[in-house]
C-alpha cells in the first residue's frame, strides 16, 4: 500500500460520498460499480487466470463427430486457462513503470 | 578506498592519467617506460598488489599494446628473502600482557568478576518490568502469531512465483504452481487443525480435570508461554532487556572517514589534489588496530606536511566525530614530511584509567636504567633514564608541570644514593612531600631562600669540579665512557653518586636582579658538564622564554618534557629551536590534557605522554617508604638527616660537626681513626688529606686538632676493630659532644 494508492482508494469514496448524499439514484450506481470494480481487481490479484472461453477450462475440444476425436486447445495450449483482462493490463502497466525506472 | 595500495604513483593513480602516461610512452620509442620507472625514484621501492597490476592493463586496453611494455610495478610477490623477512616480523607475547605478572591477572580477574556481578545485579533489579513489557506484547505477539501461521497455511511464500508466471502470461507454469500450492495448503490444513484440535483438548482436560498436575506447573507453563508471545510480539528496535554496561565507542576508523576529515581541515593543497584525483591521499599501510585505538599511515597529496594537519588537530577530531582526547596525528619527519601517522583512540587519553605505576610503593631501584615516567597515547611506559640527562619542563599555570617534577624527584628519591636538592620557588609546598629525602630543601623565594640556593649551587660546582678530576683520574677500565656508571656511583669512597636538582619556578632564578647572572652562569655549567659527572639538572616553569630559561640551557638541555603552551615561542623554548615547524606542538593540546604533553631526546621520538598522578599523600607514602630505604642503606643525608646548611655556613666550608654526627650513625661513641675513614668516604673532597695519613694514631691526633676550636677533647673509649674483630681501648669521641656542639654554634648563629 503506497501512500498514492491510499489517496486513490480516499479519493474514489469521497467522490462516492458526495454523489449519494447530492443524487441517492446515481450515488447508489456508483456504489454498485465501486464495489464491482474492486472485486473484479481482487480476482485479477488472487487469481489472474480465468478458464478458457473456447474450452470452458478443460483445455481440449471433444468433438461431436461418430469417433469422438480429441483435440487440445489450442487458444490456452491445453492449459485451460486464460489471463484476465484486467491482469493483463495490469501487467503491461507494471511492465511500463519498470522498464522507464531502468532507462531514468 | 577500502583497498590498501602503496605509494600512488603517477602511473597507478587513475584510469584517465595512466591512459595518458600510456599514451606518451606509445608515442615514444621504447625506453619511455624505463625512464618513467627512473623518473620517480619511490616506483621502485614499492610492490604493490598484483591485482593493481592488472586492472592497470586492463583499463588502459590492453589490447591495442603490443610488443613489451615495462611495468612500474612488477609482477610477483616481493622478493625479500624469507630470511630477512622472518628478521622483520614482530614476535608477539606468548602470554598477554594483562595475565604477565600475577598481580595484573589478578586485577583482570576482578575486574572480570565485578563486571559479571554488575550485569547480573542489574538485571535482577529490571526483571519485573521486563515481565510487565512481555506481558503488554504478548497480545501483539499472539495476533503476529496466528497471522503468520495464516500466511505459512495459504502458502503465502510461493506467491511471488506464482505472481510471476501470471506476469508472463505463462499458463502452464501457472498451473503447475497452483497444484503444487493446493497440495501444500491441503497438508499444512491437516497439520494446523490437529495441532489446534490437541491444543483444545490438552487446555479443555487440564482445566476440567484439577489435580492432574500441581497449579504451579500450570502458572509457570503459562508466563512462559506469554513470555514467548511477548518476546515475539517484541518490535526489534526496541527490546525488552535494556544495556547494562554501555560498550565503549570501538566505532571502526575506514580510510573514507580519515579522507573525509583530512578534506575539511581547509587546507588547500590537499583539497585542491583531491579534486583532481580522488586517490590523491595515499594510505602505506591497512588500517589497523594498534593498542586500544586505529592506526592509519597517511601518505598526504604532494606539497603538504604533516605539520599542516598537526596543527590542525581539533578541526580533525571535529572530522572524525570523536573526542579531541582521541586523535593523535604524529608526523614522521625520518620516512618524509608528508608522512602522517594518524592513532585515534577508543578513549579520551585525560580520562582513559592509567595502569598501576610499578614504582608506586617506592622501592629501590637503579637511576641509570630506564625507569616508567608515563603512558603514551596507547597506553603503554614510556621509560625514561634520569642519569645523563639535563632536563626542562614548561607549561602554562595549571596544567600539571609541578606533579611532573614531582614525579621525576621521587623517581630520583627511590635510589637511595641519590641526593636531592629541591627548590620550590612558587613556595607553595607542593614538593614539600620530598622534604624527608633531600639533601637540600627549601620552599618559596625570599632573599634568604635564594643566597641558601645559591650557595648550594656554588657547592655543587666545586663539587663537578671535583667529579671531573676524580673521573679524569680513573683507570679507563673502571670509567671507560668516561663519565659516571651506577658502579662508580655505588662506591661511597669515590662520592660519585647521582645528584638531582629539581628547580620548580626556576625563572625566579635567573631574572633576579643581582644573582640571576652567576645562577644563570652554574646552571648553564651543570646542564653542560653535569650529566656525565652524575648532576642532574631539571628546570621547570610556566613562562618559557629566553629570560625564564636562558637560551645557552635551553639549547643544552637533554629531557624535553612540554605540557600545554601558549605559542611557538614557549614551545620551541621547551622542545628545541624549530620543532614548532616540524610539527612538534605543544599547542594543540587542550586545557583538559592535564599532565599530558610531549617529550623529547629520551625516547627515540618525539611522543605525547601522561605522566603519573601522584597526589600529595600518596607522594608522602612513597617518600616515607625512600627515607626507610635510605636509612637502612645509611644514605640519609643533609637536609633530610637535620644537617641542613646555613647559608654562611657553606660558604666556609665548615661541614666538620655535621659530618660527624653523620658518620655517627646510632653509635654513641667511635674510636677517631674509624671516624675519619667514614669521614673521608663520606666526602672525599674535604678530608683527602686525613684519608692519606698513615695509622690510626695519626688520625686521631688529626681529628683532635680539628675539634679543639669546638672545645671538644677525644679520650679512651672502648671499641671493636673491625679488622682483627679484638675488642680494645682507643681515642675516640661521645656523639653527645659533637651534637651539643652542633646545638650551641646553631644557637650562636640564630642570635648573630
Ligand atoms: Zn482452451
């Protein structure tokens, strides 16, 4: 927790605050995505990786055909699993932060 | 620079001027480098570190030099011979010095001993708040506990990795981790769960069931488990047990802290090198410990001295960030004048504990071997012999120049041939506990104080008149130095022994209007001559100048011992002309540096020393035990044996009833002939011609003409020979006549 990140999370509730006691209808909206938005970041943290859309998790494709033939995913290389959105914009704004500190 | 390196020469200085110096020696044809290793002569005294060599070439790209290129510094180990490296070590003590003597192992075992009963007592004393502390963190430590066991559950540990797969999109990685940790968390589950389960049922059983273990057992289980919590809820600055003995402040000297201080002195040469070249201070030697403090050899940036930073010693102790007690830079004129050897102390030198002066009881000891005057800077003797030397000590008020004197007066009192002549001028009885020994005392400076001082003088010039021709007259295998040995001075019948001025004030002398020429003429004479005939001579003041100490004196003195002055005149007065500018300065030490000062021409440099604190009692308790000496060695003598001369009195001469109450001893009555062998060995001088007459009758009519005057007439008395051992009836004296003789002339001279 850096203390920007703290003045963020201030900032964000504030801003909530003011809109409910000014508008209850939107106040209470905001609310809503608020608290989406911050679980949607805590599954990004403690689970970065969703099951694959094109497989459903299982990291393979049965076929319907007479003869049932298998075939790995290829969208998650059989893993089954697939970077949230969220992480990996995550991750390519870390990747940004560390490569400018290097060439400061 | 943690690094050690010898001289920074030109070409091993940095990587920017040895490209250059390569440079030059490119263009040049091939004896460049020769000349090079020519053109300074140290190049080829040193042999630094191989490594040095190589990055040398590796900087200056090695690989465009082709052909042969001379290094300054050769490759391989140093090629002194084993044998005379081995000669070079330095042979350390088998047994440290603190368990040498027993009495010193003994003071180590105290000391140890005290020191472990103090920790203990301390602690003992804090033990219930340590208890309320850990009781107060045991809460922090439970919470700190369980979250910890929280993270070890959830394999906390493993996240980075698994955070760091995801980072790289690496799916397959990250399912393997994630296996791996729902494995570990499955069994570490398993784990805390049983634990937590026996934990529950052990307290559930313990509490239901009452007399299944004694209550204290239960009590005792519990502090010590809140007492774990508390030590592990215990934040690290700040711990539950507090210091019971302070360490001393043994913070390590790095060559970083000593350039760093060299650099703020402000003196420009060394600033203006080292912003040229960053290893412009050289250091010859590692840092090392040396006694109780660091010892740093500083070779300083070309064009400064060692004096420049010597005088600048308390701005380099501000450098240091230590006391000013604890720095103490020493030039080393002998190797080069920038040479600095810079010693810095664990301790400030006025408070560091002295060890025990080993003549503090006072007993015998020989004057012509070196005797411990004081403690250098590293807390080791400094001995210094007292024969042979002619001494001066000067300081401003205040700063310990009587104890001093004191000191090298009672050193002088423990040999018990010695004879004392001391003189306080300031007349404030400090040197009064040398009374019960002296040969000659007086205190203060009225006109009479100063014609008994002068008389004295003049005796004591007849008497190295005296001296000189007997020496003189010595076969050379007795004397072949020509001047005093203790042998020769241990002969009562030569009357060689040592003599020991001690002047306390001694400019009252020689800026005397009407005697302060002839003072100034003898003790110019005695400073000279004396030394090898046994007269010793030492001087002390607080005004050091050419009238306090005339210059032919100064100029002559040997034993050179400055406390505190003012300046570089009083300075160069004490030490010698121009020490002041090869950095030998007194100046610089503090008005707290009391008894501490320099002292030169008895040791073999010039070193800072604390003498020896010796209070008046503890002065009186070593005279009493000299004067027991000297009575059982039958050396007690003037003054001290209550045969003090009057002033007139040694102007003529007259010494006969004292001498004989002298020669006495506790006798009561003496045959004649023995009385004037004992007088002649007691001064050879005056009663030469009686030791020459042939038999003991002769003597005795000699002594008989010598008393009539005193109307004192000698008769039968009964004695022993010495030689045969037969007892018989011989002319001889009563002490009681001589004493009332002595009596009635003193009372005579009271009156006149
Ligand atoms: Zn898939």
């Amino acid at each position: 927790m850096t203390p920007r990140t703290i003045l963020t999370f201030a900032l964000v509730l504030e801003l909530t605050a003011v809109t409910i006691s000014d508008h209850p209808a939107s106040g209470v909206a905001t609310l809503l995505l608020t608290l989406l938005a911050a679980g949607y970041a805590w599954s990004c943290w403690a689970f970065p990786f969703r099951p694959c859309p094109s497989c459903k998790g299982s990291g393979r494709h049965v076929s319907s055909g007479l003869f049932r033939g298998v075939q790995l995913c290829k969208r998650c290389k059989a893993t089954g699993l697939k970077l949230r959105r969220g992480r990996a914009i995550y991750n390519a704004l870390h990747r940004h932060r560390t490569r400018t500190r290097r060439n400061r | 620079m943690t690094t050690t390196e010898n001289h920074p020469t030109p070409a091993e200085s940095t990587g920017g001027d040895a490209s250059v110096t390569d440079n030059v020696v490119h263009l040049r044809p091939q004896p460049a480098p020769e000349q090079q290793l020519d053109a300074d002569p140290r190049a080829e005294i040193e042999v630094a570190p191989p490594v040095i060599d190589a990055e040398l070439v590796d900087e200056t790209g090695a690989g465009d030099v082709t052909g042969s290129v001379t290094l300054v510094d050769q490759p391989g180990g140093d090629s002194v011979h084993w044998v005379r490296r081995l000669r070079e070590t330095e042979r350390l003590p088998i047994v440290p010095d603190y368990l040498k003597t027993a009495q010193e192992a003994r003071a180590t075992a105290v000391w140890v001993g005290k020191h472990y009963a103090h920790t203990t007592a301390y602690h003992g004393v804090r033990v219930p708040l340590y208890a309320l502390k850990l009781a107060v963190r045991s809460p922090l430590g439970a919470l700190m506990l369980a979250a910890a066991t929280g993270r070890w559950v959830l394999d906390m540990e493993g996240r980075p990795v698994r955070s760091g797969a995801a980072m790289r999109q690496d799916a397959e990685m990250y399912l393997k981790l994630s296996h791996q940790r729902d494995a570990r968390v499955r069994t570490r589950l398993i784990v805390t769960g049983a634990v937590l389960v026996a934990v529950t049922v052990g307290v559930i059983v313990l509490m239901s069931v009452p007399d299944l273990v004694p209550s204290w057992i239960l009590w005792a289980g519990g502090a010590l488990m809140a007492a774990a919590l508390g030590k592990y809820g215990t934040p690290a600055d700040q711990p539950v047990t507090s210091r019971a003995v302070v360490g001393a402040q043994l913070q390590k000297l790095t060559s970083d802290v000593v350039e760093k201080a060299l650099m703020v002195l402000g003196i420009a040469g060394i600033n203006q090198a080292m912003s040229k070249n960053a290893r412009a201070i050289g250091f010859t030697a590692p840092i090392t410990r040396d006694g109780p403090g660091w010892r740093a050899e500083v070779d300083l940036p070309a064009g400064v001295t060692a004096a420049e930073v010597l005088d600048k010693r308390d701005k380099l102790a501000s450098g240091l960030g230590r006391p000013l007690g604890c720095v103490w830079p020493e030039g080393r004129p002998d190797v080069h004048p920038g040479r600095l050897v810079l010693w810095v102390g664990d301790q400030d030198m006025s408070k560091a504990r002295q060890p025990a002066w080993a003549l503090r009881k006072g007993e015998k000891i020989d004057l012509f071997k070196p005797q411990p005057f004081g403690t250098d800077v590293r807390g080791g003797w400094v001995s210094l012999t007292l024969m042979y030397v002619a001494g001066i000590i000067g300081a401003v008020p205040r700063m310990g120049k009587t104890f001093t004197l004191r000191e090298l007066l009672l050193i002088a009192a423990m040999d018990p041939r010695s004879e004392l002549h001391t003189f306080d001028l300031k007349g404030t009885g400090d040197l009064s506990p040398l009374e019960p020994v002296s040969y000659r005392y007086r205190a203060g400076d009225d006109p009479e104080d100063l014609e008994y001082a002068l008389a004295d003088l003049r005796a004591l010039r007849d008497e190295m008149r005296r001296r000189t021709k007997v020496i003189r007259e010595l076969p050379k295998d007795l004397c072949p130095e020509s001047k005093v040995t203790t042998e020769l001075a241990s002969k009562k019948s030569l009357g060689l022994h040592p003599v020991v001025v001690g002047v306390d004030e001694c400019q009252v002398w020689f800026e005397h209007p009407d005697y302060g020429k002839e003072f100034e003429e003898i003790c110019t004479d005695l400073v000279k001559r004396g030394p090898a005939t046994g007269i010793v001579l030492v001087l002390a003041t607080q005004r050091p100048d050419s009238k306090s100490i005339p210059t032919p004196i100064s100029d002559n003195a040997i034993l050179r011992f400055c406390l505190k002055v003012a300046g570089q005149v009083p300075n160069d007065m004490v030490l010698g002309t121009s020490s002041y500018r090869n950095g030998e300065r007194a100046t610089t030490f503090s008005f707290t540096d009391k008894g501490i000062g320099l002292l030169k021409g008895v040791t073999d440099e010039t070193k800072t020393v604390k003498c020896v604190y010796i209070d008046a009692p503890s002065a009186e308790k070593i005279v009493a035990r000299c004067r027991a000496v000297r009575v059982t060695a039958g050396r007690l003598t003037g003054y001290a044996a209550g045969l003090d001369a009057a002033v007139d009195d040694v102007e003529a001469a007259d010494t006969l009833l004292s001498d004989l109450l002298n020669v006495f001893g506790s006798r009561d009555k003496a045959w004649s002939e023995s009385l004037v062998d004992a007088l002649v060995e007691l001064r050879p001088a005056a009663y030469a011609a009686w030791g020459e007459l042939s038999n003991g009758a002769a003597k005795a009519t000699q002594l008989a003409a010598a008393l009539k005057p005193f109307s004192i007439s000698t008769k039968q008395v009964w004695g022993t020979d010495p030689a045969t051992g037969k007892g018989a009836n011989r002319m001889g004296v009563e002490r009681t006549h001589i004493a009332d003789a002595l009596t009635e002339r003193d009372g005579k001279r009271k009156r006149g």
